[in-house]
C-alpha cells in the first residue's frame, strides 16, 4: 500500500500559521514524523494561500526535503505553482495532485510530467463535471489513462482517483467509489489506484470509524494507494492488517514489522 501522508497541508488549521511564518522547524517535524509513521510520499499542499501558492511552494519544497529523502507529493491544481515546486525538488521521483480531463487543465498540467518526469494522479472528471455513476467515471479513467500513455507516461506512474464523494449527500457514492475502483485496477493492469479517505464521511459523526471502514473496503475492492493521515495509528494498522488477508503481504512480513516496531493498535 502507497501511503501519501496527508498532513502538510495549509487547509489544516495547525498548519496554515506554520506556513503563513514559514517556520522551518514545525514543517520539518511534521514531514520526519510521517516518514517514522511509513509514509511513502510526503504530500505539500499551500493551496489556500492564493495569491502566494508559487512562492510558498517552492518554500515547501525545499523545507521538506531537508528533513526527509521521501519522494513527495506536489499538491496544487495550479501549474503555477506546480512548476514552482519543481524546479525546487531534487530527490526521488515526484508525484503530482493532480489532472483531470478537463481540456485546460490537462493541456496545462501534463507538460509539467513529461518534462519533470514525475508521476501524476489523474482524478476522474472531466469537463461536464463528476460523474454519478462507476461506468462514466471508469470512461474518464480510459481517456486519461490512454492519452497520458500516448504523451510517454508508463502506466505504472499513473494513479486514478475515482473520486470519492460525501455519503451523506448520497449513500449510493461509496459503492461508486469502490466499483470505480475495481474496475479500474481490472481493465487497466499496471495503474495504481489512490483517494482521500476522509471525503467519504464529511457531514457525519464519528468520522474516523467510517475512514477506517471504507478503507478495508477500497483495499478489498484493489486500491494500492491512499492520501490519509499516517500519524494515525489505528488507520495504519487496517492498511496492515487488511492487505496481509488479501494476500497483498507475502508471509505476513509487513504485518510482523510493524508489530516488532510496535506501530499497531489493536
């Protein structure tokens, strides 16, 4: 499973005034924490700051990969500051948030891929909007998958978000997420699948129990891929044990490291 720790992110309320300052240390600490928790990409995402999302990302950048040698997550629909982020970045290689199939944004955002050589989650909507239903989603799927493909981007750096919807305003949306998920990883082999898991449960009580249930879920539906929190030790541990029951954790060795670490919560 491809953990991309969530937590660097202005949206947070702890988090904006850190980057508002541009306090070295509480960015620094946040990144090593989510790599001691198994994180596998540090997301950097400064997207409510409009006006100064190109500079505060290329701040980001650099503040992050002088804590960790974890590939990270440039976050932001805006090329701007997307490209800002890049030109920065010097280690492994990058993963960009994200295309869509909107004409504009792919046109504007798949450059950047190509010639930073990053992969890229492309999430599945296009120019009508979201889809309601798994069979218009997985079409956009097709058409990102296949004209990515054509630019010269493998498959294997290609993640689709399905693009998981509130159940409190449809509880129909889970299940779309989860069979766009499934569909996805069967047409497609190679691709990686990935979401925000706390979308699903936005509106309700008790959000957590409803993340870490959608998230057995979508791993037994296929996902390999997952924007949360890994500080979170109770989620961590159902990525853990939900991938060694479906045989995604060869002699459970994933499993037993985590436990002799004493990373599970039971």
């Amino acid at each position: 499973m491809i953990i991309i720790g969530e937590k660097i992110n202005t949206s947070i309320k702890a988090v904006r005034p850190a980057v508002e300052k541009m306090d070295t240390e509480a960015i620094q600490q946040l990144a090593k924490k989510q790599a001691e928790a198994g994180a596998h990409y540090i997301d950097v995402n400064c997207g409510t700051f409009t006006s100064k999302e190109p500079e505060l990302m290329e701040w980001l950048v650099k503040t992050v990969q002088d804590a960790t040698d974890l590939p990270l997550c440039i976050d932001s629909p805006n090329p701007e500051a997307l490209e800002a982020g890049l030109k920065s970045y010097s280690g492994k290689k990058p993963l960009i948030n994200s295309v869509t199939a909107e004409k504009q944004r792919f046109e504007s955002i798949i450059p950047l891929v190509t010639e930073y050589n990053t992969s890229i989650i492309g999430l599945c909507m296009d120019d009508s909007g979201m889809p309601e239903d798994a069979d218009q989603r997985v079409k956009i799927a097709d058409w990102l998958i296949n004209n990515m493909t054509k630019r010269g981007i493998d498959i294997s750096d290609i993640f689709i978000d399905p693009m998981v919807r509130p159940v409190s305003t449809g509880t129909h949306y889970g299940l779309v997420a989860l069979e766009t998920i499934r569909r996805v990883m069967e047409e497609f082999p190679g691709v990686h699948t990935t979401c925000g898991l706390s979308n699903v449960s936005f509106g309700l009580p008790a959000r957590k129990l409803i993340n870490q249930t959608f998230l057995i879920t979508a791993i037994a539906a296929g996902l390999d891929s997952a924007i949360l929190d890994p500080l979170d030790r109770k989620i961590m541990s159902f990525v853990y044990s939900a991938e060694l029951l479906i045989n995604k954790d060869e002699f459970c060795m994933n499993y037993l490291a985590a436990y002799r670490e004493g990373r599970l919560e039971a």
